[in-house]
C-alpha cells in the first residue's frame, strides 16, 4: 500500500540516574565518594532511505522510543549510554513537529541522518559532583527525561517529470514503455490510484531523469470529483509536466486547459510550471486527421511512434528548467 501521510509519536530514551556509593577502606565507614554516572538516553534519529517508497511502515508502527541510559554504579563506573534509534524514510519526507508545524528536516539526501528527539543526560554521580568545598555530596542526580514529540510526515515523492492527464489518456502506457517501471494499466479510468515513478536513460546520454506517473484528473478533481487533487502534491517537486491529451479528443487545446485549470486550483505554482503537450494514442486516428496544435507532438506507447522524441523535449526541457524551490511549494496544513 501506498501511504504518503503519517503521524507518529516519538520518544527519547531518559539518562540513567548517577550512583550514590562511597569507596569501602578498613577503618573508615564512610570513604570517598565513588559513585559514577548515568548514561545517556537513545536519541531518534530520521534518515532518508532510497529503498524505500512508502511511508507504511512508519504508518503501521506509530510509535519509536529509544531505551533509557543505564544508571551508574559504584566504584566510579559510569552507566553505558542507551542505542540511538534510526526512523528511515523514504526520500521526499517532510518531517515537521506536529504541534508546532515546524519543519524538522527535509530529506533529500540519501544517508543523511539528523536528529529529531535528544536522549536525556545522566546524571551525574557523587564522584563527578564533590567538590573541594564539598567534598562528600549527600546525593547523585537523576538522569534527565529524553525529548518527545509528535511528528508528522509528507511524503512527496521526488521526480524530474509529472505525468498529467485525463483518466485513461495513456500516462501509464507511456509510463511502461519508457521504463522498467509496471504500472497498472487497463481500459478503465482511475486505473493509477498511486504515483508510480520510472527511471527513464536514454541512448547515448549519461543522466537519467525521473518520470511520475500519477492517478487522472478530470475537470472539478478541485473539488473533490474523481480522486480528488491530494495526489497532486507528488508533482509539486517536479521540475517539469508533461500534458497528455488523447487524439481523439475534439479540442486538445481545451482540454489541456480544463487540466492546467485543475492543477491552478491546486497551487499557481504547479500550473506555470514548463511543459511538453503531447497527443496519446496517435494510432488511433488517420495522420491525415490529427488535430496537432502548434508545438504539439503526437505519440503512440504502442508502436512507439514519437515516443523517442517525446523524451528527447523532456530531457531538454528538464535540462534547463532549475530544480523547485521550497518557496514554491503549497503549504503542509
Ligand atoms: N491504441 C493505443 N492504446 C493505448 C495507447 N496508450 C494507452 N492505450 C490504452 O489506453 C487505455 C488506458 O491506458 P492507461 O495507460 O492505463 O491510461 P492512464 O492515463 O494511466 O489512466 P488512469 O490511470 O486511469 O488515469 C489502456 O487500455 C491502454 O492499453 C496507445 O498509444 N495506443
Ligand atoms: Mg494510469
């Protein structure tokens, strides 16, 4: 299952307490003071995982907590400090305090780890607390509590390219003919019900780019019609669309209107962004018949006719269009 939403409880482990002991010599009841200190409580940590697709299993577990430090022990032993605990995400989470709506961490960069919940300090222990003033503490300290926080995660997920069209316009076709990636396909609308993405390489050229492969859009998806636009937010990461119309439609160009007028609804923002028109399904109808607006390209994922070129104006385009910047994206509540 496909989760892009998830809120989870998080909580830091607490530091063990520090020792209250004293050093045992003959003859003396009461020797010098030898209590060591606690350890530290585990930290939660959040890290970016290019394995991972979904958030399910943060969905699914809900809750992390990082063991307690170990206390301290007598003759000056300190306790160990407790494991850290890693919560890996996929790549495009955003991870935000709850409570708050502070933005934690943004992860983009695999293997980047940061901390999101401290462990508490031990406490310290007679030993570390005497003083010359005084020299024999009646007491050690406790350890510290860890922090806790609700977190809430967004997964958008990172692509160079957004597939944008009606429902059944071929988005996933094109999809599989251009990738190793298998989405869904059939003669039904709201075949896509999930972003899928496929890594596109083309001959000859060293980069890849990323295509996603999102569920339709009809006119008043804005207001909940269809699938509604929730799904929308996995294109606002991409730099460029590709606008795809079937050609047997009466007027492509109108209809790549009411698309661009459901993505305005959405964020302005995703609506300006550079885009590739493309007609689908080309073999359906007559070259002679095609109604190709001006700067169009006609394409068929099934005898392959135009794809190469199709992919060749996306290339360009996502070559010289900058990467998306924060400021451009919707707000998370
Ligand atoms: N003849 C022909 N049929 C196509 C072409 N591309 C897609 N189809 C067919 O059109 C139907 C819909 O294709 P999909 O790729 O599932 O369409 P979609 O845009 O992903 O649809 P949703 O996921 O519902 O939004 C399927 O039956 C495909 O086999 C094409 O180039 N030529
Ligand atoms: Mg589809």
């Amino acid at each position: 299952m496909f989760i892009d939403e998830s809120v989870i409880q998080v909580k830091a482990g607490a530091g063990g307490n520090g020792c209250y002991a004293h050093d045992r010599q003959k003859y003396r009841p009461k020797g010098r003071p030898s209590g060591g200190n606690g350890g530290r409580g585990g930290h939660i940590y959040i890290e970016g995982d290019p394995q991972l697709h979904t958030l399910q299993d943060c969905a699914y577990r809900k809750s992390y907590k990082a063991a307690r430090g170990q206390h301290g022990k007598g003759s000056n032993k300190y306790g160990k400090d407790a494991e850290d605990v890693v919560i890996y995400v996929p790549l495009g989470t955003i991870v935000s305090n709850d409570n708050t709506a502070e933005i934690l961490y943004d992860c983009l960069e695999p293997g980047q780890r940061v901390l999101i919940a401290r462990g508490g300090r031990g406490g310290r222990g007679n030993a570390a607390l005497a003083t010359p003033r005084d020299p024999n503490p009646d007491q050690a300290e406790f350890g510290k509590p860890g922090e806790e926080k609700r977190v809430r995660l967004i997964l958008k997920v990172l692509a160079d390219v957004g597939l944008v069209g009606r429902p059944n316009a071929g988005k996933s076709t094109f999809l599989a003919r251009i990738s190793r990636a298998h989405p869904k396909i059939a003669d039904y609308p709201f075949t896509t019900i999930q972003p899928h993405l496929g890594i596109v390489g083309l001959e000859g050229e060293y980069e890849s780019f990323v295509v996603a492969d999102i569920p339709g859009l009809i006119e008043g998806s804005h207001t909940g019609k269809g699938l509604g636009i929730r799904f929308l937010r996995h294109i606002e990461r991409t730099r460029v669309l590709a606008i795809m119309v079937e050609s047997t439609s009466e007027n492509p160009k109108k209809d790549a209107e009411t698309l661009l007028n459901e993505l305005a609804e959405y964020s302005p923002t995703l609506a300006a962004k550079p885009a590739c028109y493309f007609l689908t399904k080309s073999d359906l109808v007559e070259p002679a018949n095609l109604k190709l607006p001006h700067d169009w390209l006609a394409l068929s994922s099934v005898t392959g006719q135009g794809v190469t070129e199709a992919l060749h104006r996306l290339r360009q385009l996502v070559a010289k269009t900058e990467p998306v910047s924060e400021a451009d994206e919707s707000p998370l509540f």
